[in-house]
C-alpha cells in the first residue's frame, strides 16, 4: 500500500498509529504540505526510512532542501518520474 500525507498536521498519536501499521510492502509518500512532517516527526519515520519517499519539488517549493538534508538523511528524495513509479508498484494508495 501507498500511504501519501500531504497535509502538515496530524495528531501525534493519529500519526504514530498509522506508520505502526506498516509492512515491508508498504510506502510513505510526503508531498505538498506533508513534506513538512520530515522535520516535525522525523523520528516517527525513522523507523520506516528506507520507505519514506519526499517529493523533491515540493521541498524546494517551500525552501526546505537544507533543512532537511541537515535533520533527515536517510530519506528518499524523488522527482515525478521516480513518483509515478511508485503509484504503479504500491497499490492499493491511500491519501490521508
């Protein structure tokens, strides 16, 4: 499943319980405003980094590309075409 947050704020605990119930065969895209919750819960994703794919127009939009370098390494930084790829390897995809 891909989960895709593209809202900047959620409950913590909303949040939490939500990437509790993530597999192996799942992803997390962050995109528009959602790009944000890599610095506002980085460590709630920590766990998840080698799933968690931040939409690099996005990032740049919102002047974030150091910051986010500097707090959150570990995650994957991808353009439109690497974006299309996941929405045709991860299905079912949930918005939230």
């Amino acid at each position: 499943m891909l989960y895709t947050f593209s809202k900047a704020d959620y409950a913590p605990r909303e949040l939490a319980d939500l990437l509790a119930r993530l597999t192996t065969q799942d992803a997390v895209l962050l995109w528009q405003d959602g790009v944000l919750l890599a610095l506002k819960y980085g460590d709630y994703f920590a766990k998840h980094s080698s799933q968690v794919y931040l939409f690099e127009p996005d990032i740049r939009a919102r002047g974030l590309s150091a910051l986010i370098q500097q707090k959150n390494k570990s995650f994957n930084r991808i353009q439109m075409p690497q974006l299309v790829q996941l929405t045709t390897r991860y299905f079912p995809q949930l918005a939230l």
